[in-house]
C-alpha cells in the first residue's frame, strides 16, 4: 500500500487523529450524556470486533494516521481492553495512543494499561465534591476516580489530563477548587464548554468567563508561548488553548467548541461502537466500516474510506440542529456510543 499517499478531505484537511467507542456501555448516567434510566444498549454482536477495529486503524495508519483515541461509553467495562491496547500499540505508524475514561475503574487497569502502551489518559471529572459527583453521574466512586489519578501520575503518564464541563448552577463554584487540584498534582487540566445538547441543562459557562475568573485568583496565570490563538502554527493541538502558571507544571486549557469552534482545522474521524465512521459530531450521516471491511483488499478499504473523506463538511451545524423539534433529547440517543 501506498504509504505516501494522506488521507485528506476536499478542504485539504489532512486527516491523522481517530477516535474509536470500543462499547456504548458505562458504568455512569452522567446528566449531560444519557437519560437516568439509560438508553437501548447494543447487542453483542452489533458491537464492532477488537479485530476490526485493529484491520481499520491499519489501514489508516498506512495514509497518515497516528493518533488514535479510545473511548466508549467507559472503555474499561469492555472485556479484552488490556489486551487490545497492546496490539494497538504495535500497529506501524500509530505513534500516540490515548483513552478517555470516567475513571471509576482506573485504579484497577492503570497498571496494565501502561504496561501495554498507553502513556497518556483523559480523566472526565466534573466535580471534586461527592455530593455533586453523585449528582452529575448519578453514581458514586469519586474516591476511586482520585485513587486512580494519583497512581497514574506515580507510575508515569504523561500527560494525564482531567476533562471538565462547567454547568451553571450545579459547580460553577468549583473553578478555583480545580485550578488547586490541577496545580497540586502537576495535571493538564481542560474547561469544555458544553453543548446544551442532553435535554438536562440549557445554559453553557463559555470560556473566556472561565479565564477571566482563574486570572482574578492567580496572577502568574498566562498563556503558553505557541498555544492556540498565539501562534497556531507551533503548536501540536490547535483544539486546546494552554495557560501556565510562573510556580507550577500545571496545564489550564479551554475547550470552545461553541465560542471559538476550530473546525477549521479538524483532522478528527470518529468511530461508533456499532462500526459506523462518522465525519462530525453534529451531523448524522453514518458509514458502515464493518461493511467495508469485507474487502479483503486493504486498498480497496482505503479508497472507500478516501472516497467518505471527501464528504466531511468544513464546520458543525450546532447552531441549525439546536432550533430543531425534539433536539434537546438528541445526544442521549448517541453520546454513549460515539464517545463525543
């Protein structure tokens, strides 16, 4: 195969980074992510193969993919996913591999994971109280969540990275509570705005007022040289924009995809946990890999892949989808599943 050849777009986006829901099943019912009673759950054998899964990234990762990224749902409830990492990390040309996890069962695979090859990690963790933990993820376990953010950080991940939405209202309070945590264990910790797209919530802390805040506390609090709106193209990830501290190794970025939206240059793909590639979040046109995976050419997947590539649209619809009827109910049919 040709390996010379990228996988772009017809914007010209190189498209490089994969985000792969390995199940659409967790152990949470996050408010802003699935209904309390839960959502229709895959069948098994609706679920897309370990084995697919590698074959796809193979393929991609002879056309310029390198970054893969795992979600789910929570990827570590799927069986198999230790192993899995570690054949995913053999695959020529995949030279960063992350997870996204709630990390309620992080302490029990931080281990093993590491061991198998992932070095970096993305922690969701919307609360450090346990009373507003509970009450975003309508379960318990924040101890568990610390428990596994401190021994990654003992055993070596770098950089370990906690995902955090802001909801008026519910721990907006919590900013500078944050700010400590992060600064305390040298994190890389990230405000997302968020999508008002659960059906729970409607009013979304954009990320300017976020710094605004953190600047009122700390003073040394600046932007890194290279960061996003300062210099783009020095920058490895453009979706981030990064502030440091003159007396911490701590990390503050912020996540805007509704004030700042970086459309412009995505070179994401998201792959369901049923097999389905999707182009973008926001638009609901799907493409059934597992269906072409049945070429046993591994070129002839290529160009059926590159041929769905060129449909990418150049931004999200957000805005349009937001005034349909019935939206407000429309990522709890998915979120599960796609990984965000």
């Amino acid at each position: 195969m040709d390996k010379l050849k990228p996988l772009t777009d017809s914007h010209g986006r190189n498209i490089t980074y994969l985000r792969v829901s390995i199940t659409d099943r967790c152990n949470l019912r996050c408010v802003y992510c699935m209904p309390e009673s839960g959502v229709n759950l895959l069948n098994h054998d609706e679920i897309i193969s370990y084995e697919d899964i590698l074959r796809f990234v193979s393929v991609l990762a002879n056309h310029g993919v390198n970054k893969v990224r795992i979600t789910g749902g929570e990827p570590l409830v799927r069986r198999g996913v230790v192993g899995f990492i570690e054949r995913l990390s053999k695959i020529e040309g995949i030279s960063d591999i992350s997870m996204t996890t709630n990390g309620v069962l992080l302490d029990k695979f931080v281990l093993g994971l590491y061991d198998a090859g992932l070095k970096r990690i993305n922690i969701s963790l919307d609360s450090l109280r346990e009373d507003r933990f509970h009450r975003i993820t309508r379960f318990g376990g924040l101890q568990s969540v610390f428990n596994g953010i401190k021994l990654a950080g003992k055993i070596g991940y770098n950089p370990i990275k906690i995902n955090t939405v802001l909801i008026k209202g519910i721990n907006d309070d919590e900013i500078e509570s944050f700010v400590n945590f992060a600064r305390e264990f040298d994190l890389n910790l990230r405000f997302i705005e968020y999508m008002p797209v659960g059906g729970n919530i409607t009013e979304t802390i954009m990320s300017k007022e976020i710094e605004e805040k953190i600047r009122s506390i700390f003073s040394d609090f600046s932007l890194i040289a290279g960061s996003q709106n300062n210099n783009d193209n020095a920058y490895e990830n453009p979706v981030s924009k990064d502030f440091g501290f003159k007396d911490s190794n701590a990390i503050i970025g912020f996540i805007s995809p509704l004030s700042e939206h970086f459309c412009g240059d995505c070179n994401r793909l998201r792959l369901t946990a049923s097999g389905s590639l999707r182009l973008c979040l926001f638009y609901d046109n799907e493409y059934n890999i597992r269906e072409i995976l049945g070429e046993r050419d591994d070129e002839v997947v290529f160009e059926k892949v590159s041929d769905i590539i060129q449909l990418k649209q150049y931004k999200h619809n957000f805005n349009e989808k937001a005034k349909k009827p019935g939206f407000l109910s429309w990522a709890n049919n998915f979120m599960n599943e796609i990984g965000g």
